[in-house]
C-alpha cells in the first residue's frame, strides 16, 4: 500500500513540477522580451521610470530561472525517490514562496511612493483610510476626522497608469496564483518525502532484520 502511494505521489510530483517548469520558462521569456523589445523599451522611457522597471525585469529574470532550476531538481527527487533532492526542493520552494509574496507586498506598499490612495481613490475605504493614504507631514488623516487636505486624493489606479506600470496589477494577481499553485508542491513534496523514508526504512527493517 505504501508502494503503491508512493508510485502514484511519485508521478503527480513529476507531472506538477514539468508544469512548474513551463511557468518559469513563462516568466524567465517574459522578462527577457519585455527586456530586448523596442516597444516595451519605449514605454518604460515614456513612463520615467526606467530603473525601477529594469530591477523589476531582472528580479523577474531570477525568479524565472530559479522557478526553472528547482522545478528540475524537483523531477529529479520524484523520479528517483530521493529524500535528499526532495527535502532540497522544498526548502528552495519556500524560498520562492517567500521571494513572491514579498516582492507582492512591496509592490502593494510602494504605492506610498506614488502619494495615491485606493485604486480610484479614498472612497474605496468608506471612510477608513489606511496610513499609506496619509500625507507624511498629516498626523490624524487615519482617524474618523480627516480632512481632504490630509490625504492623497488621487486614486492609485491612475497613477499607475501615469508611470507605465498598470501591468503591476495583472502582475500581483499572478505571483500570488503562482505562488498559491506552490502551496501544493511544498505539499506533495514533503509528503513524498515521507513515504520514501518510511518505506525505506521499511525494507531495510524487513530484508535485514537479523535472523531469529
């Protein structure tokens, strides 16, 4: 029964990380495109903000070739059930993990940077404005008593559109599925693991217990 669970973990594990591997080829030729492109080299020169989405291709670049790297060495755990390559994998899974979901959250909070609030503006929050709406020189805009004057009026949605990186939205949203779609490695993986070791020190116990 252990066997048997083991084959079938073994093949979705492969199967998952060959699918693995296509996002990070996904991210790794998105970045480099948008990188070589003339056109997408001329819109980030009309947004004015070249370095910021230069760091954004090359972080994405590194992220599509380490996505790429782990994805293999994933494969290559699953297929030859090793607890080593497996355990390997899913300490660099979590690093991905953790890599995506910050680079969401800086995202998220570099809307300071832009002085906006909300995506069309402070009506979004019905009256609880965050502190990343707030005007640094203001030091009540967050309570029941605001006033326009104390708080960014303009909605981030616009101002993204104003600097070139509205895409940054599309953005999120797929680094948060692609890191919710790395929930379940991390699962399989560690589970695999699991097994592995248990039937491996299953067979050892039985094919060389000492003879009664």
């Amino acid at each position: 029964m252990g066997r048997a669970c083991a084959e079938c973990l073994r093949m979705v594990l492969v199967i998952y990380n060959f699918i693995l591997v296509l996002i990070g080829l996904v991210i790794l030729g998105f970045a480099v495109y948008a990188y070589i492109e003339p056109v997408a080299q001329e819109l980030i020169e009309v947004s004015n903000r070249r370095t910021i989405a230069t760091v954004v291709l090359f972080v994405l670049m590194g992220l599509g070739s380490l996505t790429l790297i782990v994805a293999l060495f994933g494969c290559c755990g699953a297929y030859h059930e090793s607890p080593c390559l497996l355990a390997t994998y899913f300490i660099f899974l979590i690093i991905i993990f953790a890599v995506q979901l910050s680079g969401a959250a800086a995202g998220y909070f570099y809307k300071e940077k832009f002085e906006c609030c909300g995506v069309q503006g402070p009506s979004d929050y019905d009256g609880k404005i965050p502190m990343s709406c707030c005007i640094a020189s203001r030091s009540s805009c967050n309570s029941a008593e605001f006033k326009e004057d104390e708080i960014y009026t303009y909605g981030c949605l616009d101002k993204y559109k104003e600097a070139g990186i509205s895409f940054l939205q599309i953005l999120f949203l797929v680094v948060f599925a692609i890191s919710f779609f790395e929930i379940f490695g991390l699962l399989f993986s560690i589970i695999m693991c699991c097994i592995v070791r248990k039937y491996t020190a299953d067979y050892y116990e039985v094919d060389y217990a000492p003879a009664s």
